[in-house]
C-alpha cells in the first residue's frame, strides 16, 4: 500500500526542481499536490509524475538522434514480489531489473 510522502516546503522545491530540469511544467504538479490530502503526495503519484516527464525527455533525445524509445514498465507493490533478478521487497524500496 502506498504511503503519503509530506510535501514541506523543501520537499517540494525539489520536486518542482527535478520536473524543470526534465523539460516538464511543474504548474502541472500543483493539480496533484492540491487534491492530495493534508498537502501530501502519495508515493504513487509522485513517481507515475516523475517517470512521465523522464519518459517524454528520453522519448524526445531517441527522437534526435533517429532511435526509438522504449519507455519502462512501472510495476508498484507492497510487501514482496518476484522479478527475474529475485525476490524484491518494498523495504528495500525501489529496485530496477534489467532482466525485467
């Protein structure tokens, strides 16, 4: 289950950093940080943000240079689950797999 992430005032000048220097409107983040509750953003939401605007950049650099983008799979969970690299636990947090 995702957890609520507390958006302070330093928590969200990074995040609007990160999305500026993806190329991304961080207006746009304002709508999701709005209709959370108590000003917080859930896990999810912050990564699905992120991963969008990084995926739009990469998609774009592919483009430049005659290439194709093969934009990731997110996979969210809790508690454990099975890759091609093992078992993953979300205590460990978030993990990649390249034999995914």
């Amino acid at each position: 289950m995702a957890r609520g992430v507390g958006m302070g005032g330093g928590g969200a000048l990074v995040l609007f950093l990160v999305v500026m220097l993806l190329g991304g409107d961080p207006s746009a983040l304002l709508n999701v940080i709005g209709q959370a509750p108590s000003a917080a953003v859930t896990d999810a939401a912050f990564v699905r943000v992120v991963l969008g605007y990084s995926e739009d950049t990469w998609a774009e650099i592919f483009a430049q240079g005659g290439a194709t983008y093969r934009p990731p799979q997110l996979i969210l969970y809790s508690g454990v689950t099975r890759s091609a690299c093992g078992v993953g636990s979300a205590a460990s947090g978030p993990f990649y797999c390249p034999a995914d």
